[in-house]
C-alpha cells in the first residue's frame, strides 16, 4: 500500500507540474529565458582573471580604444557630478566640446556604478568592466519579447512563438560576432545601442497592434523614447528609423494603415526628436530631416499625413473628388506629397537638392566611404562573401557556411509563409524576385578580384537591378489586386514580419559596407533561423499523409541538426574567445609607458601621436593629446601624418608642435605597419607622401660565400612609391635607368658582409620581365646607420629573427629587414623612431621595450630595441620637444583651422 500511494503521488505531481506547465506558459519560458542569460554571462565574465593593469594591479578594461575616454569621461561625472562642457584634454590647444558626442555610455557606467555600490564598495573601473554584461543580460531579455512579439499572433500554438524567441535569444547570446561589443572590460557603444534598438522594435510593434488611442500612443512614446536613446549611445540608430520607416511605407502601400497607425507611427517619430534634439548638440532637426537615412522616416510621415488629410478630413474632401478612381489611393497621397514637397524643397533649396537625394543614397548604397581617413581604418573596409561573410557566418561545413545558408534560405522561407494568403501564381512571383533579390544584394560583392567586387559597372547592375526588380515586382502584385478589388488580401500581410524583412535587408547593406556592421545582421538573422528550423518541425508534426510527412521530417532534421550545430560551434567559439579578451603583451607594454608618463612628465603635458593611442594617453596616461579616436577634425590627422610622423624636416614638426603646445612626442612600433595609412592621409593632392614600409625576409638558401664575404638575399616582391631615375656609371660610359611607378617593383635586396664590414646593398628591381641592379645608399644594422653616400636615396633596416627551437630561441642577427623608400628614409619615423636620431629639438626620454625584446635582453641576448618574432616588435619611445634648438619658430595659425583648405586633400583618388 505505501509503494502505491507514493506512485500516486509522484503520478498526481506529475500531472500538476504538466498542467501548470500548460497554463502557466510564460514564466516556464522566462525561467528557460533566465538560464539563456545565465550562459551569455557566464560566458562574457572569463575573461575577468586577466582585466587588471600591470602596473597597479587595479582594474582595467580590455583591448579596445574608444572605452577608456568613457571610462574617463565616468569618473569625472562621478567627481563633478555631470560631463565638462569643454574637454581639454582633447585636440589641445581648442579642446572639444562635449556637447556634440554620444554622452549616455559614460552617463550609464555612472548610474550603473551608483547602482551596485548599494551592494558592496566597488571601483568605477570594475563597474565599467561589469557594465557590458549587465547591459547585455537586458538585451537578450529585451531580444526575446521583440522576437516572441513578431510571431505572437501567427500560430496557434502559443508554445511556438515563445520557443521561436528562446532559440532567437540563445543565438543572440552565443554569436561570436557580437561578442566583442558585448564582453566584460570593453564597454562600447554598439553594446547598450542594442538594448534599445529591441526595445525600439518592441515598443513599435506592441503600438501597431493595440487598439485603444492611450495604449498606442504610450507604446510609440516609449518606441520613440527608446530610439532616442539608442541615438544617445550609438549611430546605429538609423537602423531603427530606417526599417521602422520601410516596413510602414509598405504597409501603406498595401492599404493596411488606419489612422490609429497614423498616430502610432506620428507619436514614434515626434517623440524620439522630443528625447533626442535638445539634448545634444550632435543632431538637429535639419540634420535628421536632410539625411537620406533619418530624413526616410519624415518622408514616410509626409505620405501619410499627406493621405489622411486627403481622404479623413474635410480638407480634402473637394481634393479627393477630383482625383480618378483609377488610381489607388495610396499612390494619390504619394503623387501628391511629392508634388507639394517637391515644390517647397526647391522654393527653399533650389532644384539642385533633387539630385543630392538620387546620388546620395547611390553613393552610400555601393561607395559608403570617400575620404582617405575611412579607407585607412580596418573596420571601415568593405568585406566580401568569400573572405568576410563566410568566416563571420560559419561554422564552415563541407565548404558552405552554415549559419550563412540557414539564413539566407530560411529568409525566403519566411518570407514565402508572409505572403502565403497571395494567389499562388502572385505568391510565386513575390518569392521569386525577393529570391534574385537576395541573391543580388549579397553576391554582388563577391570577391575584390572577380567581376562582382561591388563597384564594377557589372557588379552594380546586378546589385540596382535586383532592387529595381523586387519593387517592380511588388507594384505589380500590389497594381494587380487593386485592379481586381482584392486589396483587402495584402492587407493581411503581417506588419511585424514587414519590419523583421525591412531590418534584415537593412542589416544586408550596412554589412555590405564595413565590416564593423556585419554584427546587426546578427540579430535578424537569429530571428530567420530560429523561425525556419521550429517552424519546419513543427510543419512536419502537423501533416497528415505519412508520404508528405516523411519529407518533411527529412527536411526539418537536417535544418535542425545543422541549426543545433550551429548553436553548439558557437558556443564553444564565443566560450574560448572571450578569455582572450585582456590586455596582452602590447597593451602591457602600454601600461608600463603610460605608468612611466604618469610618475616622469607634468600634469599638463601635452603628446603627439598617431589617432589611434589619444584615449590611452588620456585615459592611462592622464595626459593630454592633439589627436584621438573621435577624429573630430580629420585635417589635424592630415597635419600629423605630413609634418610630424613622414615629413624629412625636423623644423617642419616643430613648428607645427609649437603651434600646438605639444610637449612631447610619441611614436609605437605599430606605427610602421601604419606608415601606409599616415602617409596617405598626410599626403598633398598629388600622394606626395604616400608610401609602406614592407618586410623582406632573408632567403638563406641564397646565401653565397665568396672570398670576399658573405652575400645575403632578402626576398621582396612589391612596387615602387615613386619613379625611380639611377644614372650608372662604368668607367667612361654612363647609363639611365628608369624604373616606373605602377609597373616596376622590387624583387629582392642583396647584401655583402664581412667580418670587419658591410657592404653597399644591391636592389634587384624588376621592370617587365628585366632585371636591373641598383645600389642602395644606407643600411641600419646592429644600432648603426651606414651612409655610402651614393645609390639612390632608400634604405633597409635589418632586423633580428627570433625564432623558438625546443626549449630555447635561436636568433639569426640578419633574418629581416625593412626597405626604406626615398620617401620614408628621411622621414621622422625613419630618422626618430628607427635610426635612433636625437638632437634638433627631440630628445629621446623613455623607451618602453616589448615584452619580447625585454625577455630576450633579460636572458643575455645582444639584441637592441627590435626584434622579429610572430611579427615586429618593437619600442614604445617618447621623445621631449625643445624648441630652443630653432629660436627663430613661429605658431602658425594655419595648423589651428579644422577644415581641410581644399577638397583635394581628402578625397580618395
């Protein structure tokens, strides 16, 4: 009897744990949901061994540049109470105005370290560090209620939905792609953008769906709220503006706007310039309605604020009488919404607008960046299917990406289940140009070297073209119902799905971009699959015909077990990555310079260097700089990179330092693989500057004895900066040699040596197909510049190799050199930061040893400041500037504008 009242026990648990289970949905996902959080957590904190800084053992954050200036700008809120009007620490001696930034990061590090000092005595630093992954925790909440929101009504089964936002969340939470905006240490903008951007998309939908005024207008005030914010934190939020636009503009089209719509779409907009224009001094509101992104959204208010005085007031009623019935409504209201604007646009800004709204968006749409300073930053360049979109879409799998197929297939899919209501041949047509479409729009930046490299004639015809054709199709499925008076059918289309497709494709063009972009894409992306893999199976669970029902099952396991994989590489790639999100050997190497600049130079010093270092100077150093991330002025970056780091006159710098009360000088050792990017920017109109500075290894299997000495061949293999002209001469008779730029390069560099001494370099240049022999006048070896005095004016720079063997490294003192061209060999970074020159107003006050070089010094190897080992490595050197070495040097006031004088100097060519 007891064994059978236990089982009735267990039984009658059971069922009630089923039944709750049943009727008590929600908190059953949430606590699923919770987990989901728990995971994403856990794997964003591993990395938090590692976040302290060298010098003091304190907190710091992780390897990224633009969060120390919010860490910065926190800590000041925290003394002061609110962010400084005027930052002086930045571009000295103007300083910059804060009002014009994004300011919420820093604000939310504060309120967030206000927050969890409640339960314990923390640092701002940890609170800044602990910030992204509390911010991400409501992210994937908030990603969850705007995933279960777009499907809440479509299926029956409300277990559905709430399983399509749990899948959708658990792939928000362990995409790589996202991980390095998201991950402890490395508070960023793109990290609490997303918070608000679900939120946005939530809100928006919730208010298109209700049905009382006070509901839809509270929702799109807190839709407009939320878009506001994002707009705070992160330019991101023109994704929101932009897909919450479309996805109206076509529902309009299909006549399935109400005027509770109106309003819903009205309070959205209004209020996020509410939130957002008077609070910052970084958008105005004829900035936001002139842009070809933001400026969509008012264009979309404009067509229906145009119909519904038209068609629901008496205002329009005389206007509406006269128009034919012919056509459809929607298409009246748009006619004449164009009309009317178009007669105040030119009124107010003349014809020529018309033109900037057609190539304006063309531009951005195939060539988002024009000016030198984007091209030369590497998450501004623009990626390809075949290297980018694969690697970030993977796990690759027999050759196919597969998170990249399970969208891209799964898109169509959904895309298909929108319009299924459509007549079937309707229906066929819509998929099948939405299918060329994507295709277009994705492999039409194929490769950089095939024809679809995304700025070929070809490459942009396909691109346009599917664009032309999903709209000309569209308008004639639309065209087809009117005519038919079946417009009710497109009604049906569901809004929400409408703004999942207008976010996905808007993710598709800004990942076609930037690669820094390729992460929004993500979070739609997750969405597609997660609704293509359960609404698959659930497809199969409900057919009836065991033949029919076999296939399907078929179909839906292989999208789920490649799903589920998916899943699973993920997780392990995001677990393993985000250990390695801490300071390494480099960004050590950087606390110990900026430990040294805090302790050895004045509060008030102020430091040149390349952009890149601004906000570590400031942030670590506590100094100040002329130069930083924001690039606020990217003409004083042109100033850096011509007169300070490649110009050949130490005056020249100086008296540009001068005019900008710079102190002291800085120069890092990845600055050489940035000589190309400094010397493009720092160039004239003509790229008078503009130059690399490339590695050549030795080729041992080429080593000669000879009696008198060793010969040495470094391997090249690249082209020339400039023409080289070489005048030779063998006894009475002479010969020119004319190598050009563009067709000539140099195939490699031989060297002789002797016990005693070293030989002039010979440079092997190649013109089509014909070697040329040409002496090369200096050589820098073993912390020594030889100057032969003749060749032609370029240098090599010889390296020690390191290389690990067994237990120990072996270094081979001539393994590498760096070919100097005329145009870098007299250069400042040359002369400063490679030969070693001191004196004419820089004297060489700190250097910072890599980790390696100092290890390898540490065990007695005679090695000097450089050494080649997994890449270049070398000091961090800062030089003190004395300006009493040229008396005679004036400020320029020139150096003080922040315009570039002439177009010239920043267009790409």
């Amino acid at each position: 009897m007891p064994e059978e009242n236990n089982i009735e026990i267990i039984e009658e648990r059971k069922r009630k744990v089923a039944e709750f289970i049943r009727k008590k949905t929600l908190p059953v996902y949430l606590a699923l949901l919770a987990v989901i959080v728990w995971i994403a957590s856990n794997i964003r904190t591993r990395n938090l061994y590692g976040l302290k800084d060298i010098t003091t053992g304190r907190w710091t954050l992780g390897p990224d540049l633009d969060p120390f200036l919010f860490l910065r700008w926190a800590k000041y809120i925290i003394e002061n109470g609110s962010l400084m009007v005027h930052d002086t620490m930045r571009y000295v001696p103007l300083g910059f105005n804060t009002s014009a930034e994004l300011k919420l990061v820093p604000y939310a590090i504060t309120w967030f370290h206000k927050l969890i000092n409640f339960f314990g005595d923390y640092t701002i630093e940890y609170s800044a560090v602990i910030m992204p992954v509390f911010v991400f925790a409501l992210t994937i909440i908030a990603f969850f209620f705007f995933a279960r929101e777009i499907f809440k009504d479509r299926f029956e089964n409300k277990h559905i939905p709430n399983l399509i936002a749990l899948a959708s969340s658990f792939f928000l939470a362990v995409i790589p792609l996202i991980l390095p905006r998201t991950v402890a240490g490395i508070p960023e903008k793109e990290g609490l953008g997303f918070l608000f951007m679900f939120l946005s998309f939530y809100f928006f939908i919730k208010a298109w769906k209700e049905e009382k005024i006070r509901n839809y207008i509270l929702f799109g005030v807190l839709s407009g709220m939320s878009t506001a914010l994002m707009a705070h934190a992160w330019g991101g939020s023109i994704y929101v503006y932009i897909s919450i636009a479309l996805a109206t503009l076509a529902s309009f089209i299909f006549g399935a706007i109400k005027k509770r719509q109106v309003y819903t779409y009205a309070s959205w907009l209004i209020s996020s310039i509410i939130f957002l224009v008077p609070f910052t001094e970084r958008y105005s509101l004829g900035d936001l309605f002139g842009s070809s992104s933001t400026g969509m959204a008012f264009v979309v208010l404009g067509f229906l604020l145009v119909d519904y005085i038209i068609y629901e007031t008496n205002i329009g009623e005389k206007f509406k009488n006269r128009m034919s019935p012919k056509l459809p409504r929607q298409v009246i209201s748009i006619i004449t919404a164009i009309v009317v604007s178009g007669i105040l646009l030119t009124i107010f800004f003349g014809p020529s607008i018309f033109w900037s709204f057609i190539s304006d968006p063309v531009n951005r749409l195939t060539t988002p960046y024009s000016d030198r300073l984007s091209f030369t930053v590497a998450e501004n360049r623009q990626p390809f299917f075949i290297d980018e979109w694969r690697g970030s879409f993977g796990p690759i799998v027999g050759g196919l990406p597969l998170f990249f197929w399970l969208f891209f297939v799964g898109s169509i899919y959904l895309f298909n289940d929108m319009v299924s209501h459509l007549h079937k041949k309707d229906r066929w047509k819509l998929v099948g140009a939405y299918t060329i479409f994507l295709f277009a729009l994705i492999f039409s930046k194929y490769s950089g070297s095939s024809v679809f490299n995304g700025t070929s004639g070809t490459s942009r015809l396909v691109y346009f073209g599917g664009m032309l054709l999903i709209i000309a199709v569209f308008g004639h499925v639309a065209w087809a119902h009117f005519k038919r008076n079946e417009v009710d059918i497109l009604r049906k289309i569901d809004f929400s799905q409408v703004l999942v497709f207008a976010f996905f494709l808007i993710s598709i063009v800004g990942s076609r971009s930037a690669i820094r972009l390729m992460m929004v894409l993500g979070p739609p992306a997750a969405i597609i699959v997660s609704y293509f893999t359960l609404s698959l199976l659930f497809k199969a669970m409900s057919r009836r015909k065991e033949s029919m029902k076999l296939i399907w099952f078929l179909i839906a396991g292989i999208v789920l077990i490649a799903g589920i994989y998916t899943a699973y590489n993920y997780t392990l790639s995001s677990y393993y990555q985000a250990g390695g999100f801490i300071p390494n050997s480099y960004t050590q190497q950087w606390q110990k310079a900026m430990a040294w600049v805090r302790e050895n130079t004045s509060s008030d010093a102020v430091f040149s260097h390349w952009w890149d270092y601004g906000y570590w100077v400031q942030s670590i150093g506590e100094r100040a700089s002329i130069v930083d991330g924001g690039n606020e002025w990217p003409y004083w970056d042109h100033l850096v990179g011509r007169h300070v780091l490649t110009s050949p006159s130490k005056k020249d710098a100086l008296e540009y330092l001068y005019t900008l009360n710079v102190t002291h000088l800085l120069i890092d050792s990845t600055d050489i693989g940035k000589y190309s990017a400094f010397s493009n920017i720092g160039s004239d109109e003509n790229y008078d500057r503009a130059s690399y500075i490339p590695t050549m290894g030795m080729d041992q299997r080429a080593t000669q004895e000879t009696s008198n000495g060793t010969t040495y061949f470094y391997s090249a293999g690249f082209g020339l900066d400039e023409d080289i002209i070489y005048e030779s001469k063998e006894g009475n008779t002479s010969r020119k040699i004319f190598l050009p730029a563009g067709r000539a390069g140099l195939g490699g560099i031989l060297l002789t040596m002797t016990n005693s001494s070293i030989g002039r370099p010979e440079g092997i240049f190649v013109d089509q197909g014909i070697q040329y022999k040409v002496p090369i006048r200096y050589v820098y070896f073993n912390n020594k510049l030889y100057d032969f005095k003749s060749g032609i004016e370029a240098g090599m720079f010889i390296i020690p190799l390191a290389a690990q063997s067994g237990n120990g490294v072996n270094i081979n003192p001539l393994g590498i050199a760096l070919y100097l061209s005329k145009r870098v060999v007299n250069g400042n970074l040359a002369r400063l930061y490679l030969f070693g020159e001191e004196g004419d107003g820089f004297n060489l006050v700190h250097s910072e040893d890599d980790f390696i070089v100092a290890n390898l010094k540490s065990q007695g190897s005679d090695i000097k400041d450089f050494v080649y080992f997994d890449g270049l490595r070398g000091p961090i050197k800062i030089w003190e500037v004395d300006y009493s070495a040229y008396p005679d040097i004036k400020a320029k006031p020139e150096y003080l504008e922040t315009k570039y004088p002439r177009k010239e100097l920043y267009v790409v060519k």
